[in-house]
C-alpha cells in the first residue's frame, strides 16, 4: 500500500522544473519554427544559388537562352553581402524556382506574404509575377509586383492560396527584357503565433506552450560552440534589422552527421531577440547558453588562448545588458529599438555547453569573475561535459564544486534500462554542492543518436519512470530538459526528438506526452510518497513521486509501472486528509513499440477518469506499461 505524507517536507518544486531545450538542429528553427518559406532568401549560403532552380537557363550558352541569375557582392562590407542579378533575354520564358525548406507547406484559404528588395538596373523588366505551385506544376496561389525603380525599394504583397500542399515550391516569372536585381526575396503565411509579421510556426510554438515550461533554454547544443571557433554563434550577429544578421553555415551542416545536410544554414530570421520574446510569450524563464572559447569538442575543439577570452567574456556581459539594461544602455536601447522597451528580466546565463576537464573550467572560472563581479544577481549555469561518468566527468564536478558553482549541466543519451536503473541517480548527490541541470537527457532505443531511434513507448515509459528520481530530488534538480526538442521529417540529422513535423502538420512524440504529464503537473512542493516506508524505484517495476499543489490545493501523484502486467495499489494519506473524489490521466500501451506519428499522433495520449476516494482510501489500477497521474484535492 502506498502511503503519501501530506506532512511539509520544506522542498519547493522550482518553478523552473521542466523546461524545454531548444537548438537549431533537424531544421528546427530555418525550416521549422521560423515561418520563413524562402531558402536562402537573401542568396548568402556558402554556394549562393542553393535552393534556387533556373529551369530554362544554360550557362554554356550565356548570351543566347532566355536569361540567367547571378550572384553579386554588394560594395562594402555589409553583412548582407550578396544579391542576386536577373538578366531576361527575351520572351522565351526565363525562370526562377525556390524550392523551399524540402519544399513549402501550403494550406487552403491560408493567406501568404510576400516581401522582396528590387532594383531595375538596365532594360524593362515590367512585372515580376510569383506562383506557389504544387508538384504537377498546379497553381495555388499567385501576385505580381511591378518594379519602378532603379533604386533598391521594398515590395510587398499578399495571397491567398486556393489549395492545400505540402511540396509546394515558388516559381517567379520575368514580364520584359532586361536586368534587375532581387534580394530578401520572402514568404511567410500571415498566420503566424501571435500574428507577428515573419514570425514564428503557430502549431509547433503551440506545442510549445501547451508544456507550460518553465524555462527556454537557447540556442544549443554544439550550435552554441561551432565545428570551429570562426563558425560558433554569436549573438550579437543575431539582433537587430534582419537583413543585417549575417548568415552562418549551421553546425550540423554536414560533418560529424548521422544524417549530411548540406544546406543546413542559420538565417538568424529566429535569432536572440526572437528568443527572449518567445521565453515572455511561454511564460518561461530565459536560459541562453553562451559559448565559452571551446569549439565543439566532437570536432576542432578548438580553444581560445585565456589571454584571448575577452571579447567571448563581454559577449555574455553585453547579452545581459540586452536582456535587463535600461534603454539607456547601448545593448538595452537595441533592445528597445527592436520594440522591447521592457527589460526580458533574464536570471539565468549558461557558459559552455557541453564543456568538461580543465580547458572547460579555467576558462568558466574567468567568466564567472567578470558575470559576478557586474552582475552578482545573476545565476550561471555551468557545464560537465556529454555522457556523465568518466573521469572527466569526476573531475569538472569536483572543480565546480570547489568554486561553489550555482548550477551543474548534465547531458545523458543512454539506453531506456539505464533511465530505469537510474531512478535513483539523483538520491546521493552532495546538498552542499551546486544545483542540478539535467540539461539534455533522451532514451536512445538502438544506440545515441543512431538514425534507427524510434521516440517508442519503452524509451518514453523509461524517461516518465526515471523523472520521478528528478521530482524526489527536487531541492538539487532545479531544471530539466529532454533533447533535442523538435525534427523536421525530411530533414532531421539526429533521433529521437520530442516533436516532429513536416511542411504543414507537427505533433508530439510519445516522449512529449510524459514531459507534458511533469511540466502541467509539476505541483509546488515535494511530497513523500512510500510503500511500506520504502521509496518506489522500481521494485515489482514500480515508480512513484508525489507532490503538492498549494495554489490549487491537490495532492498529485504520479505511478509510473513498467510491467507488464497491471498492478492494483492502495494510496492512502498520512498528516493530512484527502476529499471524497479524484482523477487520474494516464498514458498507456501494451506495446512498447508503439509510436505517434503524423497519421496517429494520439496513440500515445492522455485518458482521464475519475477516481473515488473512500474512508481516506484510494484504489487505482496501474496498467501495465503505463504512467499515472492522479489529483485529488486535500482537506
Ligand atoms: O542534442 C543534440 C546534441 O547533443 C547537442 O547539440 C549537444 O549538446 C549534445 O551532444
């Protein structure tokens, strides 16, 4: 029989608890989460033309086909650097294709923007029109704009289209002869979250969301870092106008790749400002990770001479004055100019991802000097390298600890049984060291990061089983964070993922489904939850943790039971009295195997029922291969 001590344990659940990680890698932010339906919109990958198509163009035969694109370098050194030159021959019909982020997702009476930079520069070009076409060459939507002059000029307009497609791609047709150059040539759906102009995807920022996550860590992962040190993120390249964010290939570009993705490159249309502003619209607390003078340590690793470190210290000192100076500073006035007078009140600031041994740790010692002596209110979050264990591990714990560091990172990609056995990881931590950040942890079914992961019920039912360790140990574990956060079918580089989606549809792995049963129920103090005055890691596959809801006055309590047969429990309570009824929300398959998916995303989801609570007694089912999460309002 399971006995809850509704007695004060005196442990908060921090609010910051279950979090979401998110990092530009399977196409999450350029072809996912920002809307934007162009690639290389502004014609600066590092081979300029990609994702552009010139059908009916041959540059062998220059002068006489129908005409031909070229990319040219702007004078000066604007960090928008190239734009494209359009010369039309003659009427033979000269075309430009855009295919798209693995095409466009367009939907039905769904209205769509179209935005692009022109210059006329000899001849008359008279009208540029721009289709949306399916994969028959169908039209489904079309607008023209009708360039004037010979000086660079916005364009705008908007459509409608007449039906839905998920491969649909953008074709411009040339009216008249002559030269014209095109730049920031663009196309968002005006439906974007909260209906911000080149905003973000509503349904995946809505899954988002629905998490209710406490924080929004950014922007990486080995993205934060780079393959080198030239190719890290820098996020002072990532505010302000958008065609002045220079473009960077993206990390998980093409080597070191599961999955080779050649024209992986971040845009920065999603860049820092866009983050703090999606942190305030989630109601989660901001967590940057900044790069600490480490390259990736998978490739390069790279390091910065100490004597060098400076400009890496004061990108993560100015950030702070972006997120929270008052519009009299420097940083905070490109705040406000960018339409965020407000500070964001950022609290947390991470140094290093993924960093470890003594390169990691003189170089965090030097940031952490500099961040408290400017900031002492603000808490750093730092690193203890990949896949905890090994001596390196050991050691940057032990380091950290004797600098009193806040709060410890901790990355873990492991196989579902290790997730069960590990239940009680958290049980034997030091009190008096730092905190806890269990920053990027996912159930791998074959092998880490191997492409034939699947986001199945074993690896989610082990994860729900495993996260009750975290909740007991809430006063060390302040935030928690599954990785990677989202993947886009067609072109994800690393599984499992939490969400997938494709062009149009997204929905929520099996995998979401538990992090969503923690972060909506997270309650706000700890509880004891005990079977015959034991803990229940796992024996007869059973898991429990308990906490308290005290603004809305529930005990919840969560049964995770990783058998397979179901298992009857009596709960009753000690300290305390429970009301006479109660729900339970349970996620549950006999098949471990089974996924959600684009055609079932619900396999996987939860079903509620109510619960009687008789003389103080609670009897519940748990079946087999199942998590649980029952509420009952206490007395
Ligand atoms: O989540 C994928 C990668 O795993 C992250 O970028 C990195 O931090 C970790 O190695």
């Amino acid at each position: 029989d399971l006995v809850v001590d509704l007695g004060d344990t005196g442990i908060k659940i921090q609010p910051t608890m279950y979090g979401v990680f998110f990092e530009d890698i399977n196409f999450a932010a350029d072809g996912g989460l920002y809307a934007e339906m162009i690639k290389n919109r502004s014609f600066e990958f590092t081979l300029p033309k990609t994702g552009w198509i010139e059908p009916n163009s041959d540059r062998h035969s220059y002068n006489k086909e129908s005409g031909i694109m070229s990319v040219v370098k702007y004078a000066g050194d604007a960090q928008n650097h190239n734009y494209a030159r359009v010369k039309v021959n003659n009427d033979q019909g000269y075309v430009l294709i855009n295919e798209g982020f693995r095409g466009m997702g367009v939907a039905k009476d769904a209205e769509y923007k179209l935005s692009l930079k022109a210059a006329k520069n000899s001849g008359n070009i008279q009208r540029i029109k721009f289709q949306l076409l399916d994969s028959l060459d169908n039209v489904l939507g079309e607008t023209a704009i009708v360039p004037e002059s010979d000086s660079w000029s916005t364009y705008e307009s908007k459509f409608t289209a007449s039906k839905s497609e998920m491969k649909a791609k953008v074709k411009i047709t040339f009216e008249g002869t002559g030269v014209i150059d095109l730049d920031m040539i663009s196309l968002f759906p005006t439906d974007t979250w909260m209906g911000r102009e080149k905003g973000l995807r509503k349904d995946l920022v809505q899954l988002l969301y629905d998490l209710n996550p406490g924080f929004l860590r950014f922007p990486g992962g080995c993205i934060v870092e780079g393959r080198t040190l030239a190719r890290r993120y820098q996020w002072k390249k990532t505010v302000g106008d958008i065609e002045e964010r220079e473009i960077l290939v993206n990390r998980w570009n093409t080597e070191f790749n599961h999955r080779p993705t050649p024209d992986y490159y971040q845009s920065f249309g999603l860049g820092f400002f866009e983050y703090f502003q999606l942190s305030e619209d989630l109601g989660a607390e901001p967590l940057p990770i900044l790069g600490c003078g480490i390259a990736c340590q998978f490739n390069t690793g790279e390091l910065v001479p100490l004597d060098e470190l400076d400009p890496y210290v004061q990108d993560a000192l100015d950030l702070i004055e972006f997120a929270n100076g008052d519009t009299n500073t420097a940083w905070g006035k490109v705040r406000a100019d960018m339409g965020h007078p407000e500070p964001f009140n950022m609290k947390y600031i991470g140094i290093g991802n993924e960093q470890w041994g003594p390169e990691y740790i003189e170089r965090y010692a030097i940031f952490e000097k500099a961040l408290k002596a400017k900031y002492p209110e603000i808490i750093i979050v730092s690193g203890s390298g990949p896949f905890p264990d090994g001596d390196y591990f050991e050691y940057g714990w032990e380091q950290l600890k004797q600098m009193n560091a806040e709060i410890v990172d901790e990355h873990y990609y492991r196989p579902p049984q290790w997730f069960r056995d590990n239940a009680t990881r958290y049980d034997s931590y030091d009190r008096n060291g730092p905190k806890v950040f269990a920053g990027e942890y996912a159930a791998q079914s074959v092998a880490i990061a191997s492409p034939e992961n699947e986001n199945n019920w074993d690896c989610a039912l082990s994860e729900a089983a495993f996260m009750t360790g975290l909740e007991r140990n809430a006063d060390l574990v302040y935030l928690t964070s599954y990785a990677p956060l989202m993947a886009h079918a067609d072109a994800w580089q690393w599984t499992p993922d939490m969400i997938w989606f494709n062009n149009l549809e997204s929905y929520g792995t099996a995998n979401y489904q538990v992090q969503k049963m923690y972060s909506t129920n997270a309650g706000t103090d700890l509880l004891t939850i005990t079977e015959d005055e034991k803990t229940l890691i796992g024996q007869d596959g059973l898991y429990a943790s308990a906490v308290k809801d005290s603004t809305t006055g529930e005990l919840i309590v969560k049964i995770i039971n990783t058998e397979s047969h179901p298992q009857a429990l009596k709960l009753t309570a000690s300290n305390g009295n429970l009301g006479n009824t109660g729900t339970v929300s349970t996620l549950q398959s006999n098949d471990l195997q089974v996924v959600n998916s684009f055609e079932s995303p619900d396999k996987i989801s939860p079903k509620e029922s109510t619960l009687a609570v008789s003389n103080g007694m609670v009897e519940v089912t748990a079946e087999p291969y199942s998590m649980n999460v029952i509420k009952i309002k206490i007395l």
